[in-house]
C-alpha cells in the first residue's frame, strides 16, 4: 500500500520544488566593476587579441550578496546602481527585468552580506 502513495508523493515534491524555484527573490543593485571576461580575435587574419571587458554587479538582498557578469561583451547600457530589482535565479543565470528591459546574467559567486561595524 505504500508502494501506491510514493509516486503521488515524489510528484509533490518534485512540484513544490519547481514552483519555489520560480518565486521572485528581492534585491539592489549596489555596485559595478568591469572585469576580464576573455579575447577575440582581431585585426588581419585574426592575428591580433583583443581584450574582453564586461560589467560585474553586485546585487544585495538581506541574506546574500549575488556577483553577476554578462554572459558576454555587448553594447549593453549600465544599470542604475541602487536600483531595486526582482529576480529569478535559474541554475547559475539571474534573471530580471529593470526598466521594461529584460536581462540575464551569470551568477558567478555569492556570499553573507558583510556585517555592519557599530
């Protein structure tokens, strides 16, 4: 008899896990720094390399600090530091929309939020 309930609770389960997973998380966006983020190939013939650089954002919530970079160098406007946001996390890709833009960004560390010193 047990046997018969344990699909019907995996399902459960597995559901439960889908929908938290799609709950919208709440943060701010509170720094930028532009990083390395790889070559291309440039000049004659591709003889020449040329650097790479992407923006890194740190987005802030109360139980952690997010690190995301564009997933590659694009003509993309910066964000507004301070900005307030709602976001997805999917696998390692923050997902967001600021302004009506929709952006997608790898999460490529995260931490505690450094303590306040009285």
């Amino acid at each position: 008899m047990r046997n018969r309930f344990l699909p019907c609770v995996t399902v459960f389960v597995v559901t439960m896990m889908g929908a938290a997973a799609e709950k919208p998380m709440t943060g701010t966006i509170i720094s930028e720094n532009s990083v390395d983020c790889g070559t291309e190939a440039h000049g004659h013939r591709g003889k020449e390399k040329l650097d790479l650089v992407c923006q890194e954002y740190i987005v802030h919530t109360p139980n952690t600090e997010y690190h995301i970079r564009q997933p590659k160098q694009h003509d993309q406007g910066m964000l507004p530091l301070n900005s307030g946001i709602d976001f997805i996390l999917d696998k390692d890709k923050m997902k967001f929309k600021l302004n009506g833009k929709k952006y997608e960004f790898l999460v490529v560390s995260e931490s505690s939020p450094t303590a306040k010193q009285p």
